[in-house]
C-alpha cells in the first residue's frame, strides 16, 4: 500500500461507510478495512488522514480507527506473525508524540491512548527517545501542549501504582526519574507561580490547574514504589507547595455545579492521598512535614461544604486523619481536649447529618440507598469516613470521644423534643452518632458484636427508639423509623431479648409502611432476629413465641410485596422464607392461601425474572411449604403439584432458563415425598428429560442429575419395564457427563442410581459398554477428583453384583486387567476418598473383593491380597490423602461455570444423604472381621499366614482390635 | 512456600547513612610522626612548587615538597585529589614509597597515596595503575610502625573500592603480611585501622572474595570480635556480616568458626555501631540451611531478639524482623521455637504500630509463619491476635504486601475449614473490617490481587453461609465436590 493520495481517497471513502447506520453497508467496510490493516503504510495513512483530512469526521474516525489497530496489533506476542512491519513501527513512533501534541482535544486523547499501548510494550528499551521528547514540550510553555504530554506520561507511569517490584521495573523508573523527576520539579513550580501571576484569569487558571492535577498525580505514581532519592532531596520544595495548594482557595476556581468536583477539589482530593502515602509509607522522611499537614486538611474539613461535590475529598481528607490519628507517635497532635472537641465538633458531627442528596436517595433511589447503607457499600461516603473517624479516635481517647459526644447525642434529642417536624434531622444524627460510637466490630450475621461499654445501648435503645416505633402512624419522620430499625438488626446481640420480643409485633407492623425503606428495612429485621440463635444453638425466637403473630406476620409480609416499588423485594421474600422455616408446623393451616400466593408471584416473575435473589428465596419458600406441609401429611403432595405443575409446564414450555434448574429440584422434592410408585404424570416427563438441549447449559445439569436420581430410585421398575427404549439416552447422558473434568461427578451420581436402583437385567447389555468409557476416559484424562468417583462407583458395583462380576468384567475387557486396576488404582489412590458414606462403600466393597472373589485366592492376583487388606486398613485408620497434583489446580479454573450459569442449589430442597449399603452394613470394621472369619474358615490356615507374613506391624494390630470386636479368630 | 529474599540489587533510595564508610581519608592534623623525629617545618608550598620539590632529587627536597601535597590533600574542605592526579605525580609517590632509606618520606607518600585513593574510583583507580599495591604491602613490614599503619590504611581504601581492587590487594598477597601485624601489643588506633582493613577485604560480592582468602582472615576475625574497643568489634561484625551475606556455604565458614554465640552477645551492646552489625550477620545466617539457623538458635538469638524488636530505632526493629521471618521460614520445629519464646507478641505490636517498612518484614514473618506452620502453631498464630493488625494493611500502598496478605488469609481459611473452624474465623475477619477490604481489592488493578480476593470472596465469603445448619448434602456430593 503506497502512500498515495489514491490510496488516501480510498480510505476516506471506506472510513465513512464503518459510519453509516446501515448494516449492510457499515459491515463490509469494516471486513475491507480489517483485510487490508496488514499492509505496509495502513497505520501511516490513517494518521496522514487524522491530520490532514478535510473533514472533520474522518479525522476523528481514523483516530479512534488508528488507535483500535494499534491495540489490536502492536503487541507482538511470541510464535506468532509479527503484524506491524518495522518501518511503520519507527515511523509511528517518531511521528505520534508530536501529531497528539498538535491536535485537537478529541484526537489528542485517542493519540494518547495510542501511545500508552505503544509504551506498554516498546517503553523504554525499543522507544528510548520519547522520554526526552516529552521533557522538551515543558519548555514550549504551551498549556495545552503541556498537558497533552503530562497525561501521556500519566497514563503510562500509573502501573507504578500496581506492579510488583522487579529488576525491569525498578530499571524503568530509574530512568524515567533521572530524565523526568527534574524537569517535572521545575515544572510544578513554573506552574504554581504562574497561578499567582493568572491569579485573575479564569481560563488560563483552568488549564493551569489542570496542569497541577496531573503533576500531582505523577507524584504519586513515581513515589509509590519506593521513596526516590530525588524525591527525598527536594521533599521540601514538593511538600511546601502542596502545603500551600491545600490551603488555597480562589474563587475563580468555584465551580456552581453541586454534584460534579471541580479543579480545586480534585486537586486537593489528590494531594491528600500523596500526603497520605507519604505518611504511611515514608514515615521517618515526611515525620517532619505531618503535622502541617494535618492542620491544613483538618482546616479544609472544616471550611468546606455539603455539597456532593466534596464528597470524595472530604472523605479523602477525612481518612487521612482517621489513618493517623491510631499511630501511637502522632497520639500527641490529637489529644489535647480542644482539639478533640473541635474534630468531633466540626469534622464528624457535620459529615454525619443527613443531607438533602441522602434524603432525596432515601425517597426516590431506596434500593440504592439499601444498599449503601445496609450493606456497607458506602466506602466512599461522608459518614463512613466520619464513623472510621470516630473509630480511630476511639482507640486512644474512648473516654473523652465518649464524653463529647453523649453531650452532642442530648442536645440534639433536645432539640428534637422541641419540635420535632422541624428538626427530625437531629435526632438522625444523634442516632447515627450513637451507632457509630458503640460499634467496634460488626458482622452481617450477628450486628454488633462488641460495642463500646460507655454507651448504654438499651437504655438508649427503650427511651428513644421503641417510642418511635410505637407511634401508631407508621408513614410518619420515615427516616427515623428506619433508623429505629436498623438500630434494632445492629444491636440485636445487645438488647436483650425481652425488648427484642417487644420490637416483633412492632417490625411487623412496619411492613405496611408506605416508605419502602422502612418496610424492607422492617422485614430485613424480622429476618434477622429469626436467624438469631440462643443457647443450645436453637434459634432464640422459639415458634411458640412468635405463633400470636403468625397470621398477622404472614398477612403483612406478602401485603409487603404489593406495595409500590417492593413486588420483587428481596428482603421481604428472605423474611417469608425465614418465617416458614421459624414457624414450621404452625404455617399448616395457611399453607392453601401462602401456596397460591407464592404461585402467582412465581408465574409473575417468571415472565421476566430480573431479581435473582428474589426468586431464589421464593423457590426456597415453596420448597419450605411442602416439607412441612408433607412432613405432617405425605399425602398432600398431591395438592402442591396440582397447585405448582401448570406453572412448571408453562416455565419448562418457555424455556424460562434461570428458572429451569429451580423447578427440577422443586420436582425432585416432590417425586422423592411420594411413597409409593412413580406417578405417570412424572413418566410423561421423562424422555424430555434426556434431550441433549437441557444438557447443553451447564446450570441445568446439578438439577437434572437430581431429579433423575429421583426418578431411577421411585421408578426403576417402571423405567425397566415402560420406557426400556430410554435407557440408552439414560446412557447417554452419563457418557457425556463423564467426558467433562467438571461434571464428570454429575455422572458418576447418575451411574451409580443406575447400578443401585435399575433390575440388573435391563442394563445387562450395557454393562461392558459403560467400563469401556471409563478406562478411555481415564487414559485421556486422569484427575483425582475422577479417580476418587471411580472408585466408589467400582466398589458399588462390586457390592451389588459381586465381587467375581466385577473381576470378570475387568478381565473380560483384557486379560490381567483386574490386577492392574488393584495395584495401579485401588491399592495406592483409596486413601483419597472422602466422604463418610463413600469410604464405607468403598470398605464393604474391598471386603467383597478379599473373601469373596476366588481368584483372589488362588491365582497370580493373590500376590496383591494383602497389600489390598493393608490399604483398607489404612482407609479405616490413616487421614484422609486429600493432596492434589499441582498441575489439576488449574482445572477448576477451566472448567468450572462462570457465574451467569452457576447452579443455585436449593437448601430447603435438600436430599437426604443416602447410604446404599445402611442396611446391609452397620460397622464395616466388623464387618471386615466376619468376612475375614467366614473366609479363613473355608480354607482354614490360609488367612493367618498370608496377614502374618506380609502385613505391616500398626496393620496388624488394628486387624486384631477388629477381630476382637467382632469376638471372632482367623482359622 | 519459603520466602527467603535476595534483595534486588537496584535502589530507588538514597543510600543507606548508618552503614560502614567504603573509604576515609587521613585528615588528622596533629599527624603521628615516625619514631626518630623530624622536626616539620610550616611549610606551606604552591601546587607548582610541590610538583617541582616532589621531582627533585634531593631527599630533603622531596620530603619536604610532599609533605606539603599531604598536608594540602589532608586538608579538610575541597582537598585537590584530581589536581595531583593530573598532575601526573601519583607514580612519583609510588617511587616514594620504596626509599627505604627515608622512612619519613615514605609515611608521607604513603598518606598522600592513602588521601587520593580515598576519592573517586578513578582516582582509586590512578593509585593503582601507577603500580602503588606491591610497594605499600612491602611497607607493612617497614620497622617503622607509622609507615606500616599508613601503608593498611591505603591499602583498606583501595580494596574498599570494589570487587575488583579488592581482588588485586588479594592476589598480591596482601592478606598474611596484615594478619602478622596484629597482636595485643600495638596501638589500639593501629589496631583499629588493621581491622578496618580486613573488613574491606571481606565486602563487596559479585564476586565474593576467594574462599582461601577468608579462610585465612577468619582466625583473626574471630579473635578480633573479642576485643572490646567498640569500632574494632564493629568492623569485625560487619566484615562477618559481609561474609554471610551469601549462600550457605559462605555462611557455613563463618558458622564453623564458633563465633554465633560472640555475635548474639554483641546484639545486646548498647553501641547502635556494634548491634547493627551483629544483628545484620545473624540475620544473614538464618537465611542459611536449616542447620545453619538451628545453630543460631542454639547460640540464643532469641532470647535477644525480642528486645530488638521493641528497639527505639526503626532500622533494627525492620532488620530484627526480617531475621524473624527467616526463621519462620523454616521447619515447624523453629516455629515452635518462636512460639517458645514469646516471639508473637512483640510480632504483633510491630504490625500494629510499626512504621511501614518494619510492618512489611512482619508480613513477611507472619506469612512463612502461616505457611509452615503445623494446624496446632496456626491456632497459636491466629490466637495471638495477628488478625487485628494484618487486615488493615489489605489497604497499605504496596502491592506485594496486599498480596502476601491475601495469601495467608486464605492459607487460614482453607486450614480452618478442614478443621471445621471456618465460620468462626470468617466471622472473625468480618468483625474486624476484612470483608470490606477485600472486597474493595476485587477491583484492584494488579490482576493477581484482584483474582486473590474474588476467590477468597468466592470461595469462603459466599452467601448461603447461613444455610448450613439446613443443608442436608446430597449422596456424594460432599466429598466429590470438595
């Protein structure tokens, strides 16, 4: 490709149709330009074009299509084509520094992309003269110029801020520091004096600030490593200025906008966090500085406003102090009263107040507000950075931080009895202010779990919070029910129990309130205080304690759901959902009206399901109705598949995917309650069961696995004899499983329902087919986790069909295949199962191979006899071998299903463990001992020999603790 | 899982203050003369007139004339180093140095020698070149113990230079004619500068000294330590200290020679100048092999290793805690050892309120701690309340720190878990603000931080946990899955 203005033309004619609305248009340009992007010369006329082009569009379009190349292209990655040809690659990069630097803002920013990416890979070894050429622009005095090159080094020295020391990095920002720490020194003071000079020219002190907001920003990435010498000689001349910048104030630079940060505040935003990586990292250099600093960020706080604007620098300027006010040799600067008063004063109490944006949140944006305030995403907010305040504090002076804010706590309630319509904020604050102060440590599950002892939480708990949630208005000062509220979920490990059971019927009164705040919040808290448990690790709340309000409860919280803004409330389906498990039986008589609820709310969301929580706890719910329900009447499981199954169908019908994994366990549940033989109306669903398309997504396949297990264990006969034609799409599906590192397990549970449940007639035909898949999985891919599955599966086997059966069909495969699966897989991986019922599976099963396999007995396997016994031993009495090959660690990683698919397991759907051998075998050491028996009395002398000469010495005694158990004596 | 650092060899930092001078120069005014004395007139001659006294060929002349140049290159502000050595009179000193007849000539030339080679490697370089080694060692067994002293002073600041003058001094055969200088009975001064010497000898890697050389130094050494002027203790110390800053065979010949229990003796001196050193070598020698740090142990490095610890001086609390960690890196057997002797508490009053620098090592520590740890000393571990400190520096400006972090929490986790512990110490991470802060590292810019903390989030921070005491696992899932 030439640089030709041909070719030019060309281009631009191609650049324009990637812009063209059209489809059909629009796509073959982009495959055009994609073809042609390996020519010599395509990057050199895109940048011609961005520079030269008439038209402004194609400017802009041959940047961005410039710097999407080079993204995809520039790296070169080993054993592969090299996709930039050299020439280009000199030419691009001696050509773009100066093309960014002289075009306009949109372009510049793409060109400074551009040369990031370059960087990355070419800085500083294959590009060692950008340094210097962006040194040289300082000295143009050219504001936009300037910037253009301080951003391009910020973006490529912020990795500073992330990498891991090494020699390579270290190297760079040597070099970067002796060519660039200078000029960047002189630079930020060229710039701050030429603020005073503009000191009244409002665009120029844009750009200059601008300026002072990248080379702060330098600063940090070039002092965070490490503590540079440069840096440490001139810490004066940097640390002066900032002091200076942190202290200014010009009202030029003011911006009218409340939401969005202005220059100033950005700038001292960041130099609060230089202040503070130099405090934290290079203590001993900057001990001397710090004191100044605290005093100019503690008189910031002080001065700046409410406004939104300030959030991020106020709660930066806030944290600065918070981190060094707990170091102890900095313990001085804070304890002089005054002080104190005056940061509890005029830096927390006023950070704490609810402002005008919180209250508008609290209003019109709940679900966001929820989620800051009750699930701690608030990092960033005012009051969070006000609470660690008063954390910090607290860790030295707790006495007298006390004492200053039980001062502030009265007044405010004061003020609040005065007229409380008009100042309902106070009594917030001084709540807020309460909580913060108690909470030294706090959990999600239990609240506060340990509170600070001067504040007399229950005391403060019965004179100011039950009197509001008494009111009988629910509707009125919803913020303070709120905080009522939450004040009762945080401290419900300090209020005792007593006042917590007065708080119930008041949380369930509540729900009806309008606010959705204050209902969720409501329903929030009655979930919690039922998770809540007592002595004996019984819940504290008994059934019996909460069955007066169980009507009411039960009304209120699916009322709850009908109110604006909460049908797919998360928090109040949790507190459904916990209520039924608190209440268990005394739901019973409610069950028919919950069921048809639950029912329509479940074919409401299914039409769009967005609330993923919500309808986990849903299912959850409907789950919880019918264990209870059929734990006390087997028989109305009828009712609940008469009340779900039209939903399901028209769920499965729709193909409603999140929805599909949820009503395979609802179904497996119900099939495992009947009793008796598997209904048709569950038959009819089972050859859709095995269509390879519910297969093909991962999430379907934990429930599937299930609700065929359930299947196979009501229905084995019924499947024998009805649908016989199945049981190789059943196959089937456990071929498919068992190709995958990551379901492999899902087929070994459907295999070993197989073995157990169906008539060993009907997979006779089968049976070599299904080792034959095993032994080719193995050579492909042999992981423990497979391994483990596989060697229950073959001790099953052998139980249910015979030691003999079992060494038949290995050797049947290939002679001595028996042996070689003892002694290369049985014998040395058998420690690696786990699980109690596995390991006793696998124990009874071994037992069977030792005395009921003849061959073991009297041909070359005999060898292998007790070096079998010895693993089992060490099965019963070793610790499990639960290491795993280094190389398998990344197979989860592989293979395990991304989030979107990850399958939600229902709790309350839960199986029951079974136990294959329970009633064959209760104590499979004795077992062993009265096979033992049996065996050595068929061939009397045998035994005792072959355990006494080869058994180890710690085997043998456990073999005799076993026999003596068993009151038994080898022959 | 070991962690025993190299430190990387490039240095962002200005050079550390407190360690020992490379090279020094003679700037003593009250100069000792030779033994027969010679009264020194006030002279005071012009570059141009030493440069024509120096080559002329009366004796008297030259002394005088270089008396003059040592006096002006002693002097204490801008001495002229580089005007001498472009002046092209650095081989008429050498010449100097080899008039035996003229001993006061000779101590002179020798400090002038010993003031230029004491500046810049090419100046050092200079001396060399101009054939200066082979002379200044004959001059050690000069009868005339000034000239000697003079003659190892030069000879320390030409090996202080670097490996590879330090190795000319070395193969020249300088080292036996040192160690016959040293006896009880000569001037402490002397003996200082002997000692100094020998530390230059033994500094400096890539390449590390022949082993034949230290094998002949380490005798003296080794008698030297239990001298008890405190800068001949000091050098001694950090010329050990040099020796063991290498493998462990380096380290081994130090060790064989008995002198840990001296050394951990010395770590008690109140001399900052002798502790340092001291405390530097035992902490080179417990990088070394298990045996090597049990032997180190044996000497009781630890029953003086907690008051280092809690040390006024931020550089020992950070090299007392990297000696630490290098303990903790070994077998559980040292780790209990730690335990024994009370080690956690001061560990944890360094996370806790140790500046930065020293926080680290102690990350460090408690990581090959974690790590190597049987599940009874992690119990002790996390009972010791490490938990507390170690979470808020998830949020400390330095990635390698975070990460360490990270690493053992979830080292912790997956122990507890097996133990059937894990939800009391998920609680215990979560009261004291860990969630949070690893839940802000989810979105941390290092990839490997931020995938730490998703699969620690992931993985044990779920959030069916309080399901559990409903769940009833299916078949085989418990252990299949696990």
């Amino acid at each position: 490709m030439e640089l030709s203005d041909a070719n030019l033309q060309t281009l631009t004619e191609y650049l324009k149709k990637t812009l063209d609305p059209d489809p059909a248009i629009r796509r073959p340009a982009e495959k055009f330009l994609e073809s042609v992007e390996g020519n010599q010369n395509y990057p050199l006329l895109l940048l011609t074009l961005l520079e030269k082009s008439q038209d402004n569009v194609i400017k802009v379009c041959a940047s961005v299509t410039f710097k999407n190349y080079i993204k995809r292209n520039w790296r070169i990655v080993e054993d592969e084509p090299n996709k930039i040809c050299e020439a280009d690659r000199v030419a691009i990069k001696a050509n773009i520094v100066h093309l960014m630097l002289s075009s306009p803002e949109q372009i510049q920013k793409q060109l400074s992309d551009a040369i990031s990416i370059i960087g990355r890979e070419d800085f500083p070894q294959k590009w060692p003269d950008l340094l210097t050429e962006m040194v040289n622009r300082f000295q143009s005095g050219d504001f936009h110029v300037i910037n253009g090159v301080l951003r391009t080094a910020h973006s490529l020295f912020k990795r500073y801020r992330h990498e891991f020391k090494s020699n390579e990095l270290w190297t760079e920002i040597k070099l970067v520091l002796d060519a660039f720490a200078l000029p960047l020194t002189n630079l930020f003071k060229a710039t701050i004096e030429l603020c005073s000079t503009h000191a009244n020219d409002a665009s120029a002190l844009r750009v200059l600030f601008s300026s002072l907001i990248l080379i702060s920003k330098l600063f940090y990435s070039l002092n965070f490593q490490d503590l540079p010498e440069f840096f440490e000689d001139n810490m004066e001349t940097w640390m002066n200025h900032f002091h200076t910048l942190l202290t200014l104030d010009n009202k030029l630079l003011q911006t009218d906008d409340e939401e969005e940060a202005g220059l100033l505040e950005l700038l001292k935003s960041q130099i609060c966090d230089n202040a503070a990586l130099y405090a934290q990292k290079y203590d001993e250099e900057f001990q001397r500085y710090l004191p100044r600093f605290v005093t100019a960020i503690w008189n910031l706080l002080v001065t700046t406003g409410q406004e939104v604007k300030y959030d991020l620098l106020v709660s930066n300027a806030i944290q600065f102090l918070a981190s060094v006010c707990e170091r102890p040799h900095y313990k001085n600067l804070f304890e002089d009263q005054n002080t104190l008063t005056s940061i509890c004063e005029k830096v927390i109490v006023p950070n704490m107040e609810f402002r005008a944006a919180d209250e508008e949140a609290f209003e019109d944006n709940s679900e966001e507000y929820i989620r800051r305030d009750l699930e701690g995403s608030d990092i960033d907010t005012r009051r969070r950075a006000a609470c660690d305040l008063v954390r910090g504090l607290c860790k030295f002076f707790e006495g007298p931080v006390t004492g200053i804010f039980s001062g502030y706590v009265n007044s405010m309630l004061q003020e609040y009895a005065k007229n409380p319509s008009v100042n309902w904020k106070h009594k917030d604050a001084a709540i807020y202010l309460v909580t913060s102060l108690a909470s030294k440590a706090q959990t999600q599950k239990h609240g506060i779990t340990q509170a600070n002892e001067l504040v007399n939480l229950t005391e403060f708990f019965v004179n100011h919070i039950l009197p509001d949630l008494k009111s009988a208005n629910v509707n009125e000062f919803p913020v303070l029910k709120a905080d009522g509220i939450k004040y009762i979920m945080i401290f419900r490990n300090q209020v005792p129990k007593e006042h917590l059971l007065v708080s119930v019927p008041l949380l369930i009164n509540h729900l009806q309130a309008e606010s959705i705040v204050v209902h969720t919040y409501a329903a929030h808290a009655l979930e919690r205080l039922f998770t809540m448990r007592g002595p004996n690790n019984a819940t504290l709340f008994t059934a019996a304690e909460i069955a007066p309000f169980v009507e009411i409860l039960l009304t209120n919280l699916f009322k709850a759901l009908t109110l604006p803004g909460s049908s797919e409330n998360e928090y109040i389906m949790k507190a459904i959902m916990r209520s039924f498990s608190l209440l268990q039986e005394a739901i019973i008589p409610y069950i028919p009206t919950l069921i048809t609820q639950l029912t329509q709310k479940l074919l409401a969301v299914s039409k769009n399901p967005s609330k993923p929580h919500f309808n986990h706890y849903m299912f959850e719910a409907i789950c919880l109705s019918i264990r209870i329900t059929c734990k006390a009447n087997p028989a109305a499981v009828v009712n609940f598949e008469e009340a779900l199954f039209l939903v399901f169908t028209e769920i499965l019908q729709n193909d409603v995917q999140e929805f599909i994994p949820y009503v395979f366990q609802v179904m497996s549940l119900l099939l495992e309650t009947h009793k008796n033989d598997i209904p048709s109306s569950y038959m009819a669903l089972f050859p859709h069961l095995l269509q390879p398309v519910l297969w093909e997504r991962t999430g379907n396949i934990p429930a599937l696995v299930r609700l065929l297990q359930a299947f196979l264990e009501r229905g084995s006969s019924t499947i024998a004899s009805a649908a016989a034609d199945r049981i190789p799409g059943l196959l089937g599906v456990f071929q498919k499983l068992i190709a995958s590192k990551a379901n492999d397990h899902q087929g070994f549970y459907l295999l070993n329902s197989i073995i157990e449940h169906m008539p060993p007639e009907s997979v006779d035909q089968y049976r070599k087919q299904i080792f034959l898949l095993l032994f080719q999985r193995l050579q492909n891919s042999k992981t423990t986790k497979f391994i483990k599955s596989f060697l229950v599966f073959i001790n099953l086997y052998c139980i249910k069909y015979g030691a003999l059966a079992l060494q038949e069909i290995f050797d049947g495969i290939q002679p001595k295949m028996f042996g070689m699966v003892l002694e290369k897989i049985i014998i040395p991986e058998i420690q690696k199962v786990s699980g109690n019922v596995e390991k006793k599976i696998c124990a009874v099963g071994i037992t069977k191979l030792l005395t009921e396999c003849p061959p073991m007995m009297d041909t070359e396997y005999t060898k292998l006899w007790t070096p079998l016994l010895q693993s089992l031993i060490g099965l019963f009495e070793l610790p499990e071998d639960d290491t795993i090959p280094d190389e398998e660690h990344f197979i989860d990683i592989e293979d395990t299903p991304g989030y979107q698919t990850a399958f939600s397991q229902l709790a309350f759907a839960g199986k029951k463990e079974h136990d294959p051998v329970g009633q064959l075998v209760n104590n499979p050491k004795i077992h062993l001992a009265q096979s033992l028996h049996k065996l050595s009395t068929a061939c009397p002398g045998r035994v005792p020999s072959m355990v006494s000469t080869s058994l180890n010495a710690e085997a043998l005694q456990y073999l005799q603790g076993y026999l003596q158990a068993a009151s038994v004596t080898l022959l | 899982r070991r962690q025993q650092r190299m430190t990387i060899s490039l240095e962002l930092r200005k050079a550390k203050k407190d360690e020992q001078v490379l090279k020094r120069r003679n700037i003593n005014d009250v100069s000792p003369e030779p033994a027969s004395e010679k009264p020194t007139k006030g002279v005071s001659l012009s570059l141009d007139e030493i440069i024509k006294g120096m080559n002329s060929s009366d004796p008297v002349v030259c002394f005088q004339a270089t008396q003059a140049a040592r006096k002006m290159l002693s002097r204490e502000r801008n001495p002229p180093l580089n005007s001498f050595v472009e002046a092209g009179l650095i081989p008429r000193l050498v010449e100097f140095l080899k008039s035996s007849l003229h001993p006061y000539l000779q101590f002179e030339a020798a400090w002038a020698l010993t003031n230029i080679a004491s500046g810049t490697p090419e100046q050092t370089q200079a001396v060399v070149e101009a054939g200066a080694i082979l002379p200044l060692i004959d001059l050690l067994s000069s009868p005339h113990m000034t000239v000697c002293e003079q003659a190892v002073w030069a000879l320390g600041n030409i090996a202080g230079d670097g490996p590879k003058l330090r190795d000319i001094v070395i193969s020249s055969n300088a080292i036996p004619h040192l160690l016959t200088l040293v006896s009880s009975t000569i001037p402490i001064t002397f003996l200082r500068n002997i000692t100094w010497t020998l530390s230059n000898l033994c500094r400096n890697k890539n390449p590390y000294p022949c082993k034949e050389a230290v094998r002949q130094m380490l005798p003296v050494l080794s008698y030297l330590l239990r001298h008890h002027d405190s800068e001949i203790l000091s050098d001694t110390c950090w010329a050990l200290s040099y020796l063991t800053d290498g493998c462990n065979e380096r380290i081994g010949q130090v060790v064989n020679t008995g002198v840990l229990p001296r050394l951990v003796d010395l770590m008690t001196s109140s001399e900052l100048n002798v502790l340092t050193p001291s405390l530097r070598t035992m902490g080179n020698v417990v990088t070394g092999t298990d045996y090597q740090t049990q032997l180190a142990i044996s000497a009781g490095l630890l029953s003086v290793l907690p008051q280092l610890l809690k040390h006024p001086k931020t550089s020992i609390q950070k090299e007392a805690a990297w000696t630490l960690s290098n303990i903790a890196a070994g077998p559980h057997q040292h780790i209990q050892q730690l335990i024994a002797f009370n080690m956690l508490p001061p560990l944890v009053d360094l996370l806790k309120n140790g500046e930065f620098k020293v926080q680290k090592e102690a990350v460090w520590t408690v990581a090959n701690f974690a790590t190597g740890a049987t599940v009874d000393q992690l119990f002790v571990l996390v009972h010791s309340g490490v938990l507390g400190p170690l979470l808020p520096l998830l949020s400390a400006p330095d990635v390698r720190t975070v990460l360490i972090i990270l690493d053992v929490l979830s080292y912790i986790l997956q122990t507890a878990e097996k133990l059937g512990e894990k939800e009391s110490l998920c609680l215990l991470i979560e009261e004291l603000g860990g969630i949070d802060r690893i839940e802000a590292l989810q979105l941390h810019e290092n990839r490997q931080i931020s995938q730490a903390a998703l699969n620690i989030i992931e993985k044990h921070f779920g959030e069916v946990s309080d399901f559990q005491e409903e769940r009833c696992p299916s078949l085989l899932v418990a252990c299949l899955c696990s």
